[in-house]
C-alpha cells in the first residue's frame, strides 16, 4: 500500500514501494481559497501556536486537549484501519498528536486543521507499517494457523476482531460478524495503494475529495476517481455484500 | 416526444451518497433523477447499504476495540507526553560521580563504599611498598656478600680482626685456620656463584666454569 503524504513536519524518507505525492504547506496554500472561513479546529489551532509562540504552554497544552477530545474517535478509526492493530493504532495517534503540538508552529490556516493533522497521522500510519513489513521478514510463521496463507496483519486483524467484544450479539451473530471484518480487511488490503489511501481517508476518515486531493497532492477529480474505483473494486472482491 | 435522461452513471452514485454521507447538497439533477428513476434508486439504495455497512462495521469494531475508558487512558498518555516537552532532558549521572553530588541520603549510603576504596587503595600501596622494599634490601645484601666474598684482603682483614686466643695459638695452627677460612670463603663463592634454581644445577654442573680453569693446576 501506499500513497505518503509527506510534508515538512514529518518529512522522512519516501518508501521504495509507493509513490511519492510530497506536498509542502507552501505547495497546497494556493489551492485553497481565501474566502473559506476558518474551522473552529483551525482557530483553536491558531491560537495554540501564538500560546506555544509565547511561550504559554501550560494554556497551551490546556487547550490542546479540546483538539485532542474532538479528534481523537476519528483518529483511531483511520489509524486502525490502516494498522489494524489496536496497540499499534493507540500508539500512532499518540505520536501524531505529539507531533501536531510539537511542530505547531509550522500549522498554516490556509488549510483546515483536519487535513493537517490527518496528513501527519497517515504518515506515522506508513512508516509502522512499513516497520512492521520488515520485522515480519525476521518472523517465522507457524504452520498450524487457520489460514497459512494469511499474512501476519491478516491474522492480527482476525484477533483483533475476535478479541473485540461485540455488545449484545449472540455468539452466531459474533462469529458471522468477524468474518464480514476478516473478509472486509482482506478485500480492502487488495486495494491498490493510492486507491486505498483515498477510501481510507473518504470513508473512514470523513474527509471530503478536496481535502483528501490536499493532503496526497492529487487533484479533486482524480481523488473521485480513485474513490470510485476503489469502491467498485470492493463491491467485486465482497460480491456486492460486506 | 419526451426524452427520458439516460440512468446515472455509478460514478455519480457515489457523489451523491459521499455527499449526503458528508451533509452536502446532492447535485440536483442528480437528486431529481433519482427521485424520479426506479432504477437507479434501487441501485443508489444497494451502494448506500453496502457502503453503510462497511462504515458501520467498522465504527463497530473501532468502538468495541477503544472503549470510553482507553479513550481517557489515552488522552492521559498524551497529555503526560505533552508535559515533557519544552522540558530540558534529564541527564542521569555517572554512578561513580553521582557520589560526589548526590544528596545527603545518598552519601550516606555510598559512605561504606568510599572507605571500602580507600582500604582497598592502602592495601594495594603497602603491597607495593612491601615488595619494593623486600627486593631492594635481598638485593644490597646477596650484593655485598658477594662483594665482601670476591675482595682480596678480605681474608686478611678478617685475620687482622681475628680474636686475641687465635693470636695466641702456635703457627701451624694459624695456616690451618688460614686455609680452613680461604676454603670456607671459597666453598661460599662457589656457591654464590652457582645457580639458585634447583632445576638449573643439573645444567650448571654440565657447563665448563671460568673457576674450573682457573683451579685447574697448570
């Protein structure tokens, strides 16, 4: 997988394995229009970077959990599905959250928050799993798994998801339902990367095409279509049911 | 003749269901198309349970895997990271000069470690000394036996100093002391000169001496 939407912040090295869409803020601050109004994420943003500039970070930090509070479901929903290790995911967020506030004084309004934050997360989200794809060359699989076809994260979805509890379902519905999950995730890690990263971002992330276009350095159009065909492909994989 | 619009393409199907998902106006010919086609409505309602279900699925999964409680947990993760940063690192010192400055509590509790290296310092230096002094008086002494041994009047000073009965006794008497003293003095420098390693007298024994030569009635 992977589209990286790397910016300054967290500007690491590009994968071997993926396309580069490197966008700078100073790339995307022409894109956007200057007549949209600011989100409260955004101002709240703003003003933590003067109290961080001022060097008010007791308020700063105080206020920083609001942004915390407001995106943190979100967060994780992109984080796990990207991962789908609930450990993994917990830790990412974390580190993206970290960074937002260490690095924000580089936030720029031209974007909303949202975008800015999300690029940072998909970026740590890229670079565990790329970790995680070389600490499993060094790991032996065992041959009594269900699935030996399975790779690791397959299985660690699986566990994850037979882990989970699952509210008042009787064990029938549980079972059904943890395999919908299984096949959801295999169907979606068959996505091509940059196909994947647009649904992960459109449907778990409820970004908008436009701002997915911002945050991967794609146009708007471009990000439907590859919305689209990521769609279309998984109706195919699943046979049209989840 | 009324011309009917052709059915929506699936790609305008997803506009429209991400832009109703989102809460944004549905394109209107779109919207009114759908309204007024069976067909596409069906096919707009099937996208929008699947993708629903995807949604709901996974909001599911995501909230049964991160309760309210690890959410809590872990904005307190991260508001005790946030707390560390701005803040200067802490150096831990080195254990052997933490003695130094540590705190009161501190130095009471590495006290018997300091006298423990002091005694073990003053160990090591009265072995040294020890030593040093053992091989340096060994040494002047073997070194002025030998000296006193190989010195030609040695034997007459010591005659000179002999004491007053020896004076006393007849001459014959006085060679025989005599030679009993140069034999003596000369049994010492052989054996001064010979090896003190037992393992070596073997090989001594086996090499021609400059003494044997000298010895040796010509």
């Amino acid at each position: 997988m992977s589209t990286d939407v790397r910016n300054s912040v967290t500007g690491a090295a590009t994968p071997a394995d993926a396309p580069t869409v490197a966008t700078s803020p100073a790339e995307l601050s022409p894109r956007r229009p200057a007549a949209t109004p600011l989100s409260d994420d955004s101002r709240l943003a703003v003003d933590i970077r003067g109290l961080v500039e001022r060097g008010e970070l007791d308020e700063a930090r105080r206020q920083f959990e609001g942004l915390v509070v407001a995106h943190q479901r979100r967060a994780l929903r992109i984080a796990f599905q990207y991962l789908r290790d609930a450990a993994e995911a917990d830790e990412a967020v974390q580190d993206a959250f970290v960074k937002v506030f260490s690095h924000i004084g580089s936030y720029r309004e031209a974007w909303p928050f949202e975008v800015w934050f999300t690029r940072i997360l998909i970026n740590g989200c890229l670079d565990r799993r790329k970790a995680r794809v070389r600490r499993d060359r060094w790991i032996v699989q065992s041959d009594d798994t269900t699935n030996a076809s399975a790779s690791l994260s397959d299985r660690r979805s699986f566990a994850a998801a037979a882990n989970a509890p699952s509210g008042q379902l009787d064990p029938e519905a549980r079972l059904l339902a943890r395999e919908r999950r299984a096949r959801m995730t295999a169907a979606i890690e068959r996505l091509e990367g940059r196909q994947r990263t647009v649904f992960m971002l459109c449907h778990y992330g409820d970004c908008t095409p436009r701002e997915v276009g911002a945050m991967i350095g794609l146009n708007e159009s471009t990000v439907r279509v590859h919305l689209f065909r990521a769609a279309r492909k998984l109706r195919a994989l699943l046979g049209g049911q989840p | 003749m009324i011309v009917r619009a052709p059915h929506l393409q699936d790609d305008v199907l997803y506009d429209c269901y991400y832009a109703s998902r989102r809460g944004d106006a549905v394109d209107p010919p779109s919207a009114e198309h759908l309204a007024d086609c069976q067909a596409c409505a069906t096919r707009y309602a099937e996208l929008g349970t699947f993708l629903n279900t995807l949604s709901e699925d996974a909001d599911a999964e995501v909230a049964a895997l991160f309760p309210a409680d690890r959410l809590r947990a872990q904005q307190q993760d991260i508001a005790r990271r946030l707390e560390l940063i701005g803040r200067a690192a802490r150096v831990i010192s080195f254990p052997g000069r933490a003695a130094g400055h540590g705190t009161s509590s501190t130095q009471v509790v590495r006290t018997p470690v300091r006298v423990a290296r002091w005694i073990a310092v003053a160990a090591a230096a009265g072995l040294f000394v020890g030593v040093a002094a053992g091989t340096l008086f060994n040494g002047s002494a073997r070194l002025d036996a030998t000296r006193d041994a190989r010195r030609p009047g040695a034997v007459a000073s010591r005659r000179v100093n002999t004491p007053a009965p020896a004076r006393l006794a007849s001459s014959n008497v006085e060679e025989a002391v005599v030679d009993m003293d140069e034999m003596f003095m000369s049994d010492l420098e052989t054996v001064l000169d010979r090896p003190h390693t037992s393992e070596l007298v073997a090989f001594d024994a086996l090499t021609p001496h400059v003494r044997d030569a000298r010895d040796f009635p010509r």
